[in-house]
C-alpha cells in the first residue's frame, strides 16, 4: 500500500536530476506543477507454498526496490501492532511521533500507523434488490470482528453515493449507518468506488476499500482502469466480494479480479450468504497478516509508473510468496 | 398606494438623518465614507467605521440610525436590537420614531415574531391593526386520514421528501402513483403495478402487523431480551436472534423480504439489536401517521370503498384516482371549491388528466374566470369555448370538456406569458385563428394524454416570439423565406396542408398559424425549432439578417442548427461572417478522410468557442467580434488540403484571438489562454484569480495536455530546422514525455472484449496515432531535407486540436467534477465523428458510454456547442447527495452546474450585489408592508400574479391576509422577489424602510452598472435551450412545468433564483464580488448535494435546500469573522 504525507517532499529539478519535464513550469507567473512523490506505504502478505501466511519476519528480512533502487525503510510493522522505526545502523526502536513532527503541521502520529482503515462499498442497486439484507448481514457481521484498532466506514452506492456511515471506530455508529441503507436505482459501481478511494486517499495510515455488489455496472461514467491507477497510486488495495455467479458476467469478473490484483487485493465471488461471510473472514485475515512499511523514495528519473519488488532475504525465501502492490505513478501537483 | 416625494425622504430613517447635525462625529462625512466604502466592496470597514463611531458616541441617534439602517440592509440578525437600541432614545423626532417602530415590527413579521410585531405596532401613533391569524382560508380544505406507522418509514418507502409540507404529502403520492406506480403490460391498455408500489403496499402490510402488535399504547414495546414478544416484533420484521440474549445476540435475515422492508423503512434496527444486546427495554413509537386529504376521504370514495377499506389503500389501488386528486389539488382554492361543487366527482375524474396538467392556471376571482387578454378577449374566448369567462365554473367545465385538452392547453400556455405576446396572440380573431389550427380536425389523443405534457412547443411558442413595437411578430428574413421553406423544403414536407397553403401567405399571422398548427404534432417540429432560433439570433441585432442569410440557415438547420447559438450570443455579426461560419462548416463536413475531419471539425469549434467565451466575458472588443470570427474561420473554408494548412489554422486562430484581446505580441501564448479563460487578466482579486487559475491548470495537468507554448515552440523549431539550424533536444524530449503518457492507463481488457464493447472507432485512431508520435524518429528520418521539416509540423495539428478542445473543457469544468482528473483521456477522446451513421460532427454534444466498463469511460460525443451542458451531466453523478436517498436531479442539475459555472463574476462591482441584495430586500419588505396594509396588499398581489401560479398566489394571499409574513415569504423564490422588488420601484408602491433611497442612491451613484440589464447580464443564467444561447440573462418567466421532450431541463432554465440568491447573500456576508467566482459553484455544489426532490417539478425542495445551505454558510463565515474580529483587537 503506498500511501502520502506532506511531511516531506521530494522535487526533483530539472537542472538537479538531469530530467526533462519534472519541473518544467507550466505556469511561469503563479502555480509550478511538479512531481511530487511524498512517503511511500507499503503493505504486503508473505505466504508459503500453501498459502499459510507467515508471519515474525523482521524488517532485516525484507529489501524494498522501486525500479530495481533498493529503498531505505523508515518503518516498519506487522499486522495490527504498533510501528517500529529503522534506524541507519539497521537497529530498531519504538516508533515516537514527536520525531516526525506534530500531525497538525503535517506530521504522523503513531496512530495512523495503528489498525487500518477500512472502507465499505456496499452495493444497494436494483442489481442487489434480492440479496440486499444478506449482505447487510454480512457487512453486520465483518465490521464487528473487526480488530478493535480498525476503523470502519459504510458507504452505499446506486446512482450517487451515500456516505452511509463515515469512518470511525464507534461499531454501534457504523453499525446504525448500515442499517439504515436505503435501496436505490441504477448502480454506478465504478464511480462510487473512485469518489470511495478519493476519502480514503484524504485519511492517514493503511486503508483498505472493500467493495461488495454482484457486478454490473450501468452508470459510471470512469472506467475501472481509471479508478485502479488512482488505488494503484495513492496505494489502497480494492477487495471486492462479487455476489454474482462468476460466469455469468464474465465482463465484471475480468473487471474484479484485475482491479484487485494489481492493487494487492483479492476477489471472492460469493454467491451464499455463508461465502460471503467466509470471504470477508479471509479479508480480516489478510488484514491481521500483512506487513506495512514505510520509506521515502530514492532518486528515480521516472516520472511514469515506478515498479515495487519486495524481496525476502531469508533462508526460505524461495518458497515464500510475496503480495503487494506492483508499483505506483508519482504523483503530479 | 403611491409614494409621494416627499414621503421618500421620510421612508429611510438612516437616509433622514444622514444630514442630521451631531457631536463627535459628523454624520453626513461618516454616511458619506460608510458608502465609499460599502461602494469599494469594503463592508468590513464600513462595519467598523460605524461601530467605532457608535463607540465614541453610543447614544447619538443618528449614527445609531445609520448602523439599525446598514445592519437591516445586509440581512445582518442584529438589526432588530440595533432599531431597539434607537427607539429607546429619548426625546427622538416622532417621524423617526414611528418609522423606525414600523419597519422593526416588520423585520419582527418576516422573522415570524408575531407577538413582538403586535406590542411593537401598539407602541406606534394610530397602530395598524394586524389580521387575526386562523386556519379558515388559508388554503383548500384538507381532512385528515390515517397510516400505519411513523411518517419516516412512509416516506422512505413512497420516496418521498421527509420535507413535505403535510398539506403537500398527499399530492406528492398521487403523482408518484400516477408517474411510477403502474406500467402497460404488453401492448395492452391493462396496468400493472411497478416494484415500487408493490413495496409501498408490502410495507403498508407490514405496518399494520406493528401497529397490531404494538396495541392500544401505540408503542412497540419490549421489556427485555427474553419477554414473549420479542419472537413475535422480530418474526413481523424477517429477523432472528442468532445467540442468546446477551452481549453475543446479533439480528440475522430469516424471511429477505420482511427484513427488506424493515430496513429501507429505516426501523430502528440498530437500537434494536442495542437493546437485546444489552438486555434493556427497547420502545417505538408506532403511531398511525395523520395524512392530510382534500376534501377528506368522503369527496373521493364511494360508501362501499369506504366501507371495504382504508383511503390509502384505495389511492394506491387506483392511478386514476390518484390522477384526479393531483388534478384539483394544482388549482387554486377558489376553483377548486367551485368544481366540487358543480361538476360530479365522476365527471371530473374523466377529465382529470386535463385538470392535472393545465388546470394549475385556471383562475376565479370572485366567482369569473380570469381569462387571457382580459375583456377585450372575453368574448372569443366565450365563442371558443361556448360559455363566457364570467360565467365562472361553467367555463372551466367547458374549457376542460371540450376537445381533450386542446383548449385548455391553449388557455393555460396564453395565461402563463405577459407582455406585448399576449397582447398579439389574445387579438380577438388571431386567438380563434391559431386555436383552430392548434386544435386540428382530429383532437385525439389530447396534449394531456401522455405522462409528460405534450404541448412543450406550443408552450416554446408563446413564450419565445417576438412581438416588435408596432405590435406585429418578427418573422425572421420575411414572409417568402418562410413560404419557400414551407414549399421546397430539402428534406421533404412538414405538412402536405400547410404545403398547399403557404404559396397562398402574405400576412405575419400565416407564418405563426403554421407555427400553431405544427405545435399539435408529437414529432420533431423542426420549423418551430428554424423559427425560434431565428427570431433568438435576431432579437438582440441592431439591424435583422438579411433574407438569404435566414433561408439558407433555415435550410441547413438540420446539418448545422446546434452551433447557431454562436451567432446569438453575438449580435454584432455580419451576414457575410456568418455565411463563412456556415461555408467553412461545410468545407470541414466534406473532408472524406475522418481522422482528419474530426481534427478539423475539433480545431475550428474549438477555437470558435474560445472567441464565444471571450466575447461572453467581454474581453474581446465587441467592435472586433466580427472580424475576428471571420479570421478563425476563413482557413477552414477552402484551404484545409492536409495537416499542415490545419496546423496553421489552428495556431493563426490561437494568434488571432490573443491579439484582438491585447495581448502583447511576445506574451507566452499558453499562460495568456489559462489568463483569459479564467476571465480575468488584470483582476485585483490575485488571491480569488490564482486560485481559480490553479484549478484550470490542475485539470490541464490532469488531462496531460501539451501546452500551447510547447507545440508552437515546436512548430518554430521545426522551421528553423529547415533553415539549417541546431536541433533543441530538450524541447523534442519535453514533447516526447508528455505524449509517451499518452501510454497510460492502458485497457484492461482484451482486444476482442474492447472489439465487443465499447464504441469510438475514430477516437481511438486518433489516440493511437498520438500514441505512436516519435518526432526524433519524424525529425532523423527528415534528414535535413527543409520541406520534410516543415511538413512535420503537421504532425502537431491532432496535439493542438486537443490541447485547444481541453482548454474549453477546463474552462467549464463543473463544480464537484471527477472525470476531469481522473480520465486522462477525456478531453482527448471527444468525438467529433460519432457512431457510424450518425454525422454527429455538427450536432449538440452529447454523453455517450455511460456504464460500459469496457469503453475506457463515458465520453462526448457531436459538436462543442454545448460542452458545458454535456459536462455538467456527466459529471454530476459524482456529487454525493448529503441525505439518504436524496436522488440527484437528472434534468435540472447539470443547469444548475453550468449556470453555476459558466458566468464569470470579476468585472462585478460591489454596488451590484449590493443592488441585488437591496431587491430582494425590497421584495420582502413589500410583502411584509401588505400584512399590514390592505391598500399595499392589492398592489402587491397584483404585482406578484406576473410570477406565481393561482394555487400559490393565493396561499401567499391568505397568509398575508393573516400576516403570516414568514409563511408569505417561503412561497416565494428569490428571483420573484428580486422582480417584485424592480416593480414595486417602478409602480412607487409606498413601502417604508429606505430601501427605496438606498437603490435610487445606487442608480444615481453608477447607472451603467445599476441597472436591471446589467443585472441580468451579472447574474442571468445560459439558456440553451429557451433562447437558444449560452449567454447569461434573466427572463423572468414563470417557473416551467416539465415537458415532453425536455424533462425538467426547462424547467431548470426558468430557475433564475440561485445566482441572485448567492449574490444577496455574497453581499450580505461582505464577500467581494470577485469571490463568487470560487463561492457560486462551491455553493451550487452544496445546494445540489441537499435537495431531497420527491419529483421533477419539485422545486420548492430545490428552494430549501438553498435556503438551508445559505444558513449553513451564515453561521460558517459569521463565526469566521467573529473569529478573524478578535484576533485583529488582539
């Protein structure tokens, strides 16, 4: 996952980088558009060969490369517990928030680093007119499992979007929102979700969208490639639980699993109540075992999509699997 | 009652003591500098001025006078204490102090203090006596029937506004029914009920279940987790308990549908679950719900109906019955009543589609018809319809009865409009004349047949000709164009009769007799469409086109009749340029390659759209207008062979239109555009205009667009090649980057998926060819041979195309707009061919690809004559409504964006908004002062009959009958009070409280700038499609019903409220004028995502949520202020 702060950021000048267009102004008298690329976040799940997650890697474990530059974590973390720092000398050591400056002047706070946020993209469409309070039931069910250090947002789609519950940790709030969805028309699945990333985008810390509809689309005006640069870029993994069969649109599948393969997310197509209560079991657990880190990136001329590699350095590397995002465009201001 | 001139100066307690002489602080120095710098757009100073002034002198009567007087006039919620605080001097002139006392009892009135107006206006020397307040006539007679349940659960399910008024629920219901309750079944006349109405009446089902349950108290009542009932509540609502009673137990679906309705009712599940969770008592209230009905049930069932069942159910059972309740309630009390009583429930309810679309204008006063033309056409109108007006209720029946709905829509579309039209049309014989040929040999199917109304372009007719000063229609070009239209059209006849008759016309009357006589047909009624846009493009020309410019604009309207609103928008063109215009559209149509007609097509509207903004906003001399559009569009008439002559085109036009707005001849041609578009290249507002400019460079930047600079930078450079000198490879690289992001995102589906799927054949030719631009590779291959080199500028015509149709994009990018930054391609993937077959290239623009994920998105699709429209709907979907189920409103919307959008606000003056707030002011106090006055009361009305329709200008009678001003006051929108407020100047209506002198003191201040035209241009909004321009004004029309064909999006052009609204409220607030450039599309955005419409017409919802946005947006800047207030004493 790869996320932004304005704690720091790095303008590469023309002149500096030897770059063609980084810091060309397009506007000479007022606004300068450059690229700008703030802390990167990154999460990712490291599996066997049987798919059991391994977890108590340590950061020593890992080596991060953006285009093939090996990249110096800042921190690290594990599921849901609470940061460590990497030092230079490699040590680590409890992640201060007084270090990286205070959240109000665009600093982090440990907190943001703590639990994740996760954004429900519930689809109440005349498409899932049926299923409606199936999947209410569900969403009921996920959000109170969820780690007590998650918050939660319900947000529902047909036409427009109804920001349903906004994001908190308050179970009750979240769930009264939910209760409280109203069915709707035609489904606009595609620019629900893009205005879904855009708020989680504006919220520090790992973020999650989790989108749950039976597929079509009939009125999204942006395309689903769209909507997975901008979770690509601003490093939000989409899960998505289908409740259609998954051969009866065979359209919306492709659509699914691209947008949440190239995110680091995954796609369940779940057409029981009881599939879909075990797919948003597997969410949590994805959730609980993945590994963030954090790190400024090097000096990259590449102003267009930067490819991320995870390597694990251990012994058993070779038998482990590593999900992550592939990579991110810088972004442009 | 009119005002004397000598009353004037006593109207105005502020203006009175003005010149009163004072200690400390010279009163006519400080009203003079309060006003310079009200006039500077200063209000915080003034403000300030005025409370130092108060300060060093807290009891001096005239300065006091003076901050009661600025307070009111800016709305500000002080005034009242401010008017106290003089009236509790001593020894005060007793002119003043019986001003001052009424003008405060009626700001206590408009603030709905009833109490305190009555004790107010005891105080005052021979008080007037305010109306006792009562429920008798203040509206149609309304008895009270009963559902189950809370109103809430109702409403959601019924979709409707939990808003409504309870007189206005009912009404709300019947339409929902008759519009989305039931659908034919096959091709037959049968209904059957939609899934909306099954699921109201499911609920209804439900409803009653809980109201059995919850008994006598009326409440759903549990003691605790395990009591006996809580099996039965949770059986009724499709739950159960998964768990026992405890902190584990969660509510789970056990029958889909019961919990369905249980949910999108909204029952208080959540609670629910809470409740057994945490093992305390859970109680709802499930009181039935008390719907108001017209008349009561009695009127509108038979005695076994009653008997058999509930009201309700009855309603919901029976569209035509629904049908009938929605057509007496549109009437005004009086009619209605009369109806009742004299024509049989049955008789009425066969004509009730009649009444439900046109009986909203039926109007009896006294017991007559108040009929159009008034007594001079009263006697055509008995011959018409074969009872005279004056013979009340009989004459509705007729009207109603006579020839399904022809008649009445006659009557209703003459009844709507004023002016010299009315007086033309309602000409004793040209009214049975053009009735005769509206009405036809054949009268069904009726206009009111369909679910729209269907008399949209008689309506379009009456409204929009133009009635010249000696009393005769403009025909645009003369009779013969008309009558040569008529016999040889191109594309076949209109009508064989009208054929046959026009080689016989002679008269104005013959032409608009067709008109009339075309107006009954459900088909495109394309002469209509020929003549109104005519008559719009010469309404506003000093002298009218020419009649072979008309005819050959009438002949080729079909090709070319969208991009007609360019001349309308400039009065100032010549016949020959606009034949140009039509040569050069044609040249660009016959390019059989459609790669290169779609660069073309692009270039050339591009760049006669960024002519009609910049002579919109006034930055291109209105001297030069003319010659300058004759200048773009001369290359393309003949000359385009190849991409080069396209190129130059486009970069001569882009030189052309820089200069002719002053721009200096070694200005940076991309950072001048940005300037211009944003409206403003000498605003002293840097901080409104860099924000502004940074939101148009963020859309460019997010559209990847090159720069003019870059292109035309490029195209020297390539010159210069030839000539021999060195190549600049940082200048190819910074093109190569932003042309190889051309690469991203790439589809993520396959070919044979795209091939399947999405649509745009020539769009993604035109992408792909961008695609694979390599100008080193151009360049190398040139080898230094100097044609090669300049040929190769060629290559750039596709990037200026794009860069140039971008720039129109970015300029009317809408409020909220996500596609924008999101779709990089959008701007570059427009349309300008359109499916094949469909010769899209001239045609108005259109969203197409709407939910095909495969298509790479939706995108435009025609011409670019109306981007800002096409815009706006497209991106309107992306504004999240802030209520649940609040439907963003298809038709009216996007208006709103673009009216929203499209004006520009920096050559405003603060003396404007100023003018406008004071209107409106006026308008209210007016309405306050008929509460009081009887005299004042039937001046008012008279006045306000030009705007409202019957039913509400009699509420708005009865509640200041009563002096319910408040209520008065809501029925009101902003615009009728801006208008209300001109005429009650105009007629010197007598309404105290020195709004009269403040407005005469700006008229006299700066007369170009304050006046009603000026106005109109500031703050008028497009109306593309009702005066077939884009440029902003004020019309002043009656609020339009929906109407077949165009859906709300007339009605929405007739809304002229919100751009007033937010000015009054810019000036209350003290914002300068300048703002509104960033604060009218943020506030639209707002009001947009608020409205809880229950259905197209429902404006009144848009009119509360502007209403609750500007309360939301008080208390903001308020507290900002404060805020800002003390941090500067600190």
């Amino acid at each position: 996952m790869i996320s932004r702060y304005s704690r720091r950021q790095l303008i590469y000048s023309a002149a500096a980088a030897g770059m063609a267009r980084l810091a060309a102004p397009v506007w000479s008298q007022s606004p300068t558009f450059t690229v700008k690329v703030d802390m990167v976040v990154l999460s990712f799940t490291v599996t066997d060969n049987k798919g059991r997650y391994i977890n108590g890697l340590k950061p020593s474990d890992f080596r991060i490369l953006e285009d093939g530059i090996p990249q110096k974590v800042s921190t690290f973390a594990e599921g849901n517990r609470p940061p460590v720092q990497i030092m230079e000398d490699g040590s680590v050591r409890p992640f201060q928030a007084s270090e990286t400056g205070d959240e109000t002047r665009g600093g982090i706070s440990t907190d943001a680093f703590v639990g994740t946020n996760v954004f429900v993209l519930f689809d109440t469409s005349n498409y899932m007119y049926r299923g409606f309070v199936y999947a209410s039931d569900a969403i009921a069910d996920f959000v109170r499992g969820l780690d007590r250090a998650d918050s939660v947002a319900v947000y529902t789609f047909s036409r427009n979007l109804n920001r349903t519950a906004k994001l908190s940790s308050d179970r009750n709030q979240v769930l009264q929102g939910l209760r409280n969805a109203v069915a709707g028309d035609e489904a606009a699945l595609y620019n629900a979700l893009l205005l879904s990333l855009r708020d989680a985008a504006k919220v520090p810390g790992r973020k999650v969208v989790i989108v749950f509809s039976n597929g079509p689309d009939s009125a999204s005006m942006v395309a689903p490639d769209d909507v997975r640069a901008v979770a690509e870029d601003e490093g939000i993994p989409i899960y998505v639980i289908s409740t259609s069969d998954m051969n009866r649109d065979p359209i919306s599948t492709g659509v699914f699993r691209r947008l949440s393969s190239r995110t680091g997310g995954k796609t369940f197509f779940a057409k029981t109540w009881q599939k879909q209560v075990e797919a948003f079991e597997a969410i949590r657990e994805d959730l609980g075992n993945s590994y963030t880190v954090t790190y400024y990136p090097q000096p990259n001329p590449n102003e267009g999509f930067r490819r991320i590699t995870v390597e694990v350095l251990t012994d058993a590397a070779r038998r482990y699997r590593v999900s992550a995002r592939p990579g991110y465009r810088p972004r442009t201001t | 009652m009119l005002r004397s001139v000598t009353g004037i100066a006593l109207m105005s307690v502020g203006a009175v003591l003005l010149c009163a002489p004072a200690s400390g602080w010279n009163e006519s120095e400080l009203a003079r500098q309060v006003r310079g710098l009200e006039m500077n757009g200063d209000v915080r100073g003034a403000r300030q001025m005025l409370q130092r002034a108060l300060r060093s002198n807290p009891r001096d009567a005239a300065t006091l006078a003076l901050w009661a007087a600025f307070l009111d006039q800016r709305r500000d919620p002080g005034a009242r204490e401010a008017y106290e605080q003089f009236l509790a001097l001593p020894a005060l002139n007793p002119d003043l102090r019986r001003d001052a006392g009424r003008r405060l009892a009626l700001l206590e009135l408009i603030a709905g203090d009833r109490q305190a107006a009555e004790r107010r206006l005891a105080n005052l020397p021979s008080p007037p006596v305010l109306p006792s307040a009562s429920e008798a006539g203040s509206g149609l007679p309304m008895k009270p029937i009963y559902i189950p349940g809370p109103m809430r659960g109702f409403s959601r399910m019924a979709a409707l506004s939990p808003d409504l008024l309870p007189n206005d629920v009912m009404g709300a219901l019947t339409r929902n029914v008759v519009m989305n309750g039931y659908h034919a079944v096959g091709g037959s006349e049968s209904l059957e009920q939609t899934e909306y109405l099954k699921l109201v009446l499911r609920y209804l089902s439900q409803a009653r279940e809980l109201e059995k349950f919850a008994g006598e108290s009326r409440q759903i009542h549990l003691p605790e987790c395990d009591s006996a009932q809580t099996g039965e509540l949770l059986k009724i609502l499709g739950f159960r308990m998964r768990g026992g009673c405890g902190a584990d137990v969660v509510l789970e679906t056990v029958n889909a549908s019961r919990a369905f309705l249980s949910m999108d009712s909204g029952f208080p599940l959540a609670q629910l679950e809470e409740a057994l969770r945490t093992n305390r008592p859970f109680s709802h209230d499930w009181s039935p719900t008390q719907i108001p009905v017209l008349y009561g049930p009695e009127y509108w069932l038979s005695a076994r109906e009653r008997f058999t069942g509930e009201t309700i159910d009855a309603f919901l059972g029976d569209p035509s019955l629904c049908r009938l309740y929605l057509g007496l309630v549109k009437l005004d009390p009086e009619t209605a009543e009369q109806v009742r009583q004299h024509m049989p429930v049955q008789r009425v309810r066969a004509f009730a589609h009649v009444f439900d679309f046109f009986g909203g204008m039926f109007q009896l006063r006294n017991g007559r018809v108040v009929a159009p033309g008034g007594e001079r056409s009263a006697a055509a109108w008995a011959d018409l319809v074969g009872s005279h007006p004056n013979e009340g209720v009989v004459f509705v029946e007729k009207l109603v009865t006579k020839d399904d709905g022809w008649m009445a829509s006659y009557f209703d579309a003459l009844s709507r409009i004023s002016g010299p039209a009315v007086d033309y049309l309602t000409e004793p014989n040209r009214m049975k004349r053009f009735y005769t040929a509206l009405r036809g040999r054949i009268t069904s199917p009726g206009p009111a047949r369909p679910v729209f109304r269907a008399n949209t372009d008689l309506m379009l007719l009456t409204t929009r000709i133009h009635v010249l000063s000696d009393g005769r229609p403009h025909i645009p070009g003369g009779i013969d164009v008309w009558k040569q239209l008529f016999i040889k059209h191109p594309h076949g006849k209109y009508d064989g009769k009208l054929t046959r008759a026009a080689s016989g016309w002679s008269q104005p009357d013959d032409v608009v007799e067709a008109l009339f006589a075309l107006s009954r047909k459900a088909v495109e009624n394309e002469p209509l469409k020929i003549f109104l846009t005519l008559t719009d493009i010469d309404r506003r020309r000093e002298r009218p086109l020419e009649s072979a410019t008309v005819d050959r604009l009438a002949r080729e309207f079909r090709a070319y009749g969208a991009q007609y609103s360019l001349f309308t928008e400039a009065p100032s063109l010549s016949d020959a340029t606009i034949l140009q215009f039509m040569d050069a559209a044609s040249a660009v149509s016959s390019i059989r390659n459609n790669v290169m007609k779609a660069d073309a097509a692009g270039t050339m509207q591009a760049l006669t759209g960024l002519w009609q903004v910049f002579v919109r906003q006034g930055l291109l001399p209105a001297a030069q207008a003319d010659a300058v559009l004759a200048g773009l569009v001369e290359p393309f008439t003949t000359r385009i062979r190849n991409d080069q002559d396209l190129f130059d085109a486009g970069r001569d036009g882009v030189f052309a239109l820089l200069k002719a707005t002053g721009a200096p001849a070694e200005v940076n041609p991309h950072d001048r555009m940005i300037d211009l578009l944003a409206g403003a290249p000498d605003a002293r507002d840097e901080e409104s205009l860099g924000l502004l400019r940074t939101q148009m460079l963020r859309v460019f930047e997010a559209q990847r667009l090159v720069s003019l600079k870059v292109i035309f930078d490029l195209s020297e450079h390539l010159e210069s090649l030839s000539r021999g000198e060195k190549l600049n490879t940082a200048l190819l690289n910074r093109l190569a980057s932003r042309v190889s992001d051309l690469n991203l995102p790439k589809a993520s589906l396959t070919t044979t998926e795209k091939n399947s799927f999405s649509f745009g054949y020539w769009t993604e030719r035109h992408l792909d060819a961008q695609r694979k631009l390599n100008f080193r590779a151009v360049i190398d291959r040139a080898g230094g041979n100097a044609e090669k080199l300049r040929e190769a500028r060629g290559l750039l015509a596709p990037l200026l195309r794009d860069t140039l149709v971008g720039l129109l994009y970015i300029h009317y990018a809408p409020p909220g707009a996500q596609i924008l930054y999101t779709n990089s391609l959008f701007a570059r993937s427009h349309d300008f061919i359109g499916i094949q077959g469909t010769q899209q290239t001239w045609k108005s623009t259109e969203v197409l690809g709407t939910g095909w994920p495969s298509s790479a998105g939706g995108r435009l699709v025609g011409s670019l004559s109306t981007l800002p429209y096409a815009l706006a709907e497209a991106e309107q979907n992306f504004l999240i409504p802030s209520r649940e189920q609040a439907l963003i409103w298809g038709d009216l919307v996007p208006q709103m964006l673009v009216s929203a959008k499209l004006p520009r606000w920096w050559r405003v003056t603060p003396g404007q908004t100023h003018w406008v707030g004071l209107h409106l002011r006026l308008g209210e106090a007016a309405l306050a002062e008929a509460a009081l006055s009887p005299a004042i009361r039937t001046d008012v009305l008279g006045l306000l009959d030009r705007f409202a329709q019957p039913a509400r200008w009699k509420r708005v009678a009865a509640h200041l009958e009563q002096a319910q001003v408040a209520q008065a006051i809501e029925q009101v929108t902003p615009s009728e009070f801006y208008h209300l407020g001109a005429l009650v100047i105009e007629k010197q209506l007598d309404v105290p409280g020195g709004l009269h002198a403040k407005i005469a003191e700006l008229a006299n201040a700066d007369p170009e700038r304050h006046n009603h035209a000026a106005i109109s241009a500031a703050f008028g909004t497009p109306k593309p499609t009702l005066a077939n321009s884009l440029r902003p004004q004020l019309l002043n029309l009656r609020t339009f019903p929906t109407l077949m064909g165009y859906s709300s999006r007339i009605l929405a052009e007739t809304w002229e409220s919100s751009n007033l609204f937010y000015a009054a409220l810019s000036d209350e607030l003290g914002y300068r004028p300048s703002q509104l450039n960033l604060l009218i599309p943020e506030w639209t955005q707002r009001t947009v995502e608020q409205i809880f419409a229950t259905h197209l017409e429902d404006w009144p919802a848009l009119l509360r949520s502007m209403h609750v946005i500007a309360g939301q947006i008080r208390t903001e800047t308020r507290k900002s202020q404060a805020l800002e207030e003390q941090a500067s004493l600190e």
